[in-house]
C-alpha cells in the first residue's frame, strides 16, 4: 500500500510538474522580434494573432523614440514595400486590447518615423520604399499583456464627396440679431461625420458685425437643404448685404471631402 500511495504521489507531482513547465514556456509569437517580422505580400493583409506571450525588447523601445507611446508591450513586428503609391492604413482596433501602431523606415538604430498611434493609423506610402510596422499594446485599457490581435492592412478607402451651394437670400432675426444662411449640398459615401460651417461678416454702420455658425447635412447621395444659424459675436445682423463663407465637411475614418463657397447674400427680416 506504502508504495501504491508513493506512485500516486510521483505521478501527481509529475503531472503538476509538466503542467507549470507548459505554461512558463508557451511560445512567443514568431514575429515577437524584429528579426522574426512578418512580411506583407499583396494588400488588404489581414492577420489574428494571441500576442499575450509577446515581448518587449531594446528595437521596441529604439523604433517609439520618435512616437512615445506610453507603452509598448506585447509588441510584434510587420514588414510592407508597396508596389504603387497608394494611401495605407494600419487598422488594430478591433483587437481584444488597447491596440496601438507605429509606422517607421529604416532599421534598428536608425529609424524616420512615419505614422503613429492608437487603434489605427494611415499614411501616403510611396512605391519600393519598405515600411516597418510595430503593433503593441499600449495599456489604455488599464492592464495586461496583448490578448487576441486583429491587424488589417489595405488601401485608404476614397474619402467622402461634398457639393454646397449657398441661397442668395438669408435671414435675420431683428430682435435677437441672429441671421440664418441657407442651401442644398450633395454628399456622397460613408462619412463618419459631416458639417457646415457659416461665417458672416456685415457692415452695419461703423462697425462690422461677424459671426459664425455650424450645422451638419444628410449624406445620401441625394440634394438636400441645409440651414445655419449665425450668432452675431458683435452687435446684431439687420437688413442688407452681407459677406458669407460656407466650408462643408464629409469625413471618414482617414480622409474628409471638403467644398466651399463665398457669396454675398442679402439680408431678410422674418
């Protein structure tokens, strides 16, 4: 019995044994090192990768000189030589950490910093030239080392497109002084945001009275009508003409398209 209790035990402490060998030396991602980076063929290039074993070494710290991420754990290596020139974007931002990017040319101890920072950046790459791309955790989020990366990289999507018009006669307000500036604009694609931006500058005796206002615009690919409400930050608008320039914004998640118009309008009372 004595010695049935004794294997028991040995196979226990064994097993035990085996087990914390297993979890002290699970593998580093192959491209934990700059000189195991991975790559890049053709583009988009999608890749998922559990970087909670990866390292931080000396060429992680070299290469966030230039950026000062506030941390650069979990860091694993890319390499990109596009074939054309071509807007590229790095995207991590769908990983299950706080993911961040740096972009650099060169090598260790000599790299020209091109684009850095959180979730995803992008950057005007030019044919032939070979991009280094560190991607880390950079504990935004409170803690731990890497988790489950998901890494894009493709070509920037075109940006949003904008058309504004401004109608000749605006309005204002005699006893607030306010003056509201209309149009219609086309917007075509997928901004993330959109907006109008109205300054008016009008002289009303001997002063000039400015100001600004904003609103945003439908983008559906369809005219719509948009309306700006001007706060005067002096004195108040009255009747007569006026001075209006009219930016409109369509942004994505890289790029905005932009238009403008300037025109004198003519001032109504409502």
């Amino acid at each position: 019995m004595r010695h049935l209790r004794s294997a028991v035990l040995s196979a226990l402490v064994l097993g035990t044994l085996i087990t914390s060998a297993g979890t002290a030396l699970a593998a580093a991602p192959g491209n934990d090192t700059y000189g195991g980076r991975t790559v890049v063929g053709a583009v988009p290039f999608t890749d998922s990768l559990d970087t909670t074993e990866a390292t931080t070494d000396s060429d992680d710290t070299d290469i966030n000189a230039n950026c000062g991420a506030p941390a650069n754990d979990a860091s694993v290596w890319y390499e990109f030589t596009p074939g054309a020139d071509d807007g590229i974007a790095v995207d991590v931002s769908s990983s299950t950490y706080s993911a961040g990017a740096i972009v650099a040319t060169g090598s260790p101890g000599n790299w020209s910093l091109v684009a850095c920072g959180p979730g995803a950046v992008a950057w005007m790459a030019t044919a032939g030239t070979t991009y280094t791309v560190l991607v880390f955790d950079d504990q935004l989020d409170g803690g731990g080392n890497g988790g489950t990366l998901n890494l894009t990289i493709g070509v920037i999507p075109p940006p949003p497109t904008v058309d504004i018009t401004v109608n000749r006669f605006a309005q204002f307000n005699s006893r607030t002084g306010t003056a509201t500036v209309s149009g219609s604009a086309i917007c075509t694609g997928e901004p993330d945001f959109t907006a109008v931006e109205t300054t008016l500058s009008q002289q009303v005796g001997r002063f000039t009275v400015r100001g600004i206002g904003f609103s945003d615009i439908l983008c559906d690919g369809t005219p719509r009508l948009w309306s700006v409400e001007v706060l005067p930050d002096n004195g108040k608008f009255a009747g007569g003409k006026a001075a209006s320039v009219t930016f409109a914004f369509a942004c994505g998640p890289f790029e905005c398209g932009i238009d403008f118009e300037e025109r004198i309008v003519q001032l109504r009372g409502r």
